[in-house]
C-alpha cells in the first residue's frame, strides 16, 4: 500500500479505518487482495442500497455500453434520459401524487443541494437559509454553509454566510417546546435573524449521528414554513431511494417539500447521479443559468432505471426493509442492555441504525473490532461516538444476523480491554 501514502493526499478517510486493497465485490461483501472478504455494512455511505454489482442492474449497463450509446450528454435530450424521466415518474412521482419537476443538477449530492439553495433564493429574492445543528448536507462552500461539523466548516478556510442554525427535533431534550426559538426570532423584528428563503433539513441526520425527527416535528416544521412564506427543502441525498422504507424519507410524516434533494443510490449501481426535484411553480431558471458537465451521466439512467423496475413496482421492497430493520432494531436493543454501562442509547429507522455510546473513544475502537472480524462500518456524530450501520437494503436476514453477532462480540472485545 506503499503508493497510496506516497501519492494519495493526507485527506483520505475511510481507508484509514479499513487498511487493506479492496479487488472485488458483490452484494453485501467485499473481497480484498489477500482473499479475506468483509460483510459491508457501509455500503457506500448510503450509495449502494441495492448491493455492490448487484447483477440485474449490471446486465442492464453491460447491454447498453456494448451499442455505443450517447454515454456523456451534458442535457442534450437522450433515449436514456427520456427513459428514466417516463420511469421515475411512473413509479415514483405519480403514486405519491407529487407533481415535481426534474432538475440534473450535476453528478454528486453536493450539486442537488447546491442547485436547491440557489433556486431557493432566486424565488423568494431572500438570502439566508435556516439548518439544524448536527446537520450535513456536503463539502461545498453552500453546502458546508449549512452544515453544522466545525471541523467540516473550517476547511472551507473563508466565512460561510447566510446560514443560521435552528435546534433540530429532540435537541434541547425536550425542555423548549418545538419551534420556540425559530418563530419567536421570526416574528420578533429586533431578533437579527433576516427572513429565509428557505429551510433544509434532513429526515434522519445520518452524519450528524442518526438523529430521527419524529413524523409530527416533521409536520410542525412544514406548517412553521407554510405560515412564514419560506421554501422547505429536504435533504434525501442519504436516506432516501428506500433506506428509511419508503422511497422518500418524508413519506412516513405526510408531508410535501417545496424542493428535494437526491442522488447517492438513485443510480441503484454506485454510478454518479443526483437530481434536485422542486414544485412546478419554483422552476424559475433561465436556461443554462445552473448548469455542469456532467449533469447527463447515461449509464447512471440506465442503471436507475433497472433499480425502479426492479425495486420500485409495489411496496414488497418497502415492507422488506421495515421488517430487516426491526430485525436490527432488536438485535442492537440487545446489546445495549447487555452493555449499558458503555452504550447510551440504539436510534434509526429503516435500514439506518446508530450505538450511540457513551464514551466517544470506543466507538471507532468497536468499528476497528469489527474490520478485524470481517465488518465494515463507520462512525458519525459529533464527537465520532455513534456506530453507524448502512447495509444494503438487499442484505439477507442471515447476512445481518451474521453482521449484527460480529457487532456484540467488538463490543464485548472492546470492553474487556478497557477493564482489563
């Protein structure tokens, strides 16, 4: 591994935690080049919901490369977009009776969220956008604008303005009603705080250390911008595409962003795609006002096409992963009161799980016990303290019960070191 500490910059994460070469995968593992392979409940931090190389979607991308197809077409109009257009709406759009327009902003999460702050301020006219603490919505300057990681922030090495942080759902542990602070700095014109153009808020804080906003927070929050004229956007970049359930995170409170953000497994393959959806009355740019180079990635159509049909037809893959992640759910509950004087508390939904525990330390020491055992997970949260599970929504029963014994055996490995 010599060439990646010589050439590759300092920057790099992820690898640190995992030290080896990875040559193959499929579906919810990970093979290295000394033959060792790892159950991945990673998964691409979220871009691989249906698994790595999952093979109806490869068999479909195979077919299309091998006819020479418009692979990069910018926004030209192309078979393959037409397609995924007709699909998403069909599958997706129309069911939920969500009458959004379709914006290819670029090819990351980082370029819908940036696409949706800025169309955000181009309607309304007004220049700050309300966050909530612990949020992540990317590394770029508006992004990182409304994101609460300092150290995340001070990368950016300029001020990131515009952006005023709210409590998020549970934040003050319930001591300050829901939106106390928010509408009272609102109406009061002496508060400093200008009025927004628009909210952003994630469903489920995945970076922030899977902070769950309960259905009625949600709903509460969508009224507060109803009554104050300001746009709601929703950040779906990480839980949504099925990991919470349903396609959209939001499904479960009833509520319809202004504007919503996606990409990470809308491909379905791990390809680079993001899409920003906004109400009819919002799509308010000029032509080539917004714009990139790899706004039109074909292949990444082709691929989310296969994922819809595939996935998308009914609710049984909806119902599948609400039952997996009870069966997580239990199975960290468990492990929890087994060990409750070292974990705090199990929080998720979905297929979006978090041990949280109470020494931020042992955390990534548990993650480091279960890459030895064959695991991959990551941390999040504030201070790192949350162990982080995001398999694939394909992974069998049997794969997260194998998963989920490797994850009480690093913790029990990681507390007996501490005692001993």
């Amino acid at each position: 591994m010599d060439v990646f500490d010589r050439m590759e910059s300092e920057v790099r994460g992820y690898c640190r935690s995992w030290p080896t070469v990875f040559t193959a995968a499929q579906g919810s593992h990970m093979t290295d080049e000394n033959g060792k392979t790892y159950l991945d409940f990673f998964a691409g931090a979220g871009t691989l919901n249906y698994g790595h190389n999952n093979p109806g979607l490869k068999r479909r991308l195979l077919d299309f490369l091998a006819g020479d197809p418009v692979v990069h077409g910018l926004d030209m109009y192309t078979s393959a977009k037409r397609e995924f257009l007709e699909r998403f709406n069909g599958y997706v759009l129309a069911p939920r009776d969500l009458d959004y327009k379709v914006q290819f902003p670029g090819p990351a999460g980082n370029n819908s969220v940036e696409a949706a702050l800025k169309l955000a301020r181009k309607y309304t006219g007004r220049e700050t956008v309300v966050s909530f603490t612990n949020a992540f919505h990317g590394m770029t300057l508006g992004a990182l604008a409304v994101t609460g990681n300092s150290m995340k922030r001070t990368g950016a090495g300029v001020p990131l303005g515009h952006g005023v942080a709210m409590p998020y759902d549970n934040y003050l542990d319930g001591r300050t009603p829901d939106f106390l602070l928010f509408e009272t700095m609102l109406d009061d014109s002496g508060s400093g705080l200008d009025k927004p153009a628009a909210v952003i808020v994630e469903t489920v804080q995945g970076e922030g250390g899977i902070n769950v906003a309960t259905a009625e927070w949600l709903r509460g929050l969508q009224d507060l911008c109803h009554r104050q004229d300001i746009l709601l956007i929703v950040d779906d970049v990480q839980m949504g595409c099925g990991r919470t359930g349903p396609f959209f995170s939001f499904e479960e409170a009833g509520i319809t962003p202004d504007i919503v953000c996606l990409s990470k497994s809308l491909s379905g393959y791990g390809l680079p795609f993001a899409i920003t959806l906004m109400k009819r009355e919002l799509d308010v740019w000029e032509p080539g006002e917004h714009n990139g180079t790899f706004r039109g990635f074909n292949p990444a159509f082709i691929t989310a096409v296969g994922a819809l049909e595939d996935y998308w037809t009914g609710d049984d893959f909806e119902k599948q992963t609400l039952a997996k992640g009870q069966q997580v759910q239990a199975a960290l509950n468990e492990i929890a009161i087994a060990h409750a004087g070292a974990i705090d508390c199990v929080r998720g939904r979905g297929m979006a799980w978090g041990l949280v525990m109470k020494d931020p330390e042992t955390a990534p020491q548990v993650c480091g016990e279960a890459f030895a055992r064959g695991l991959l997970m990551e941390t999040s949260g504030p201070e790192g303290e949350v162990v982080k599970l995001l398999p694939p929504l394909t992974t069998t029963e049997s794969e997260l019960a194998t998963g989920l014994e490797i994850i009480a055996d690093s913790v029990e490995a990681v507390r007996q070191k501490i005692t001993a």
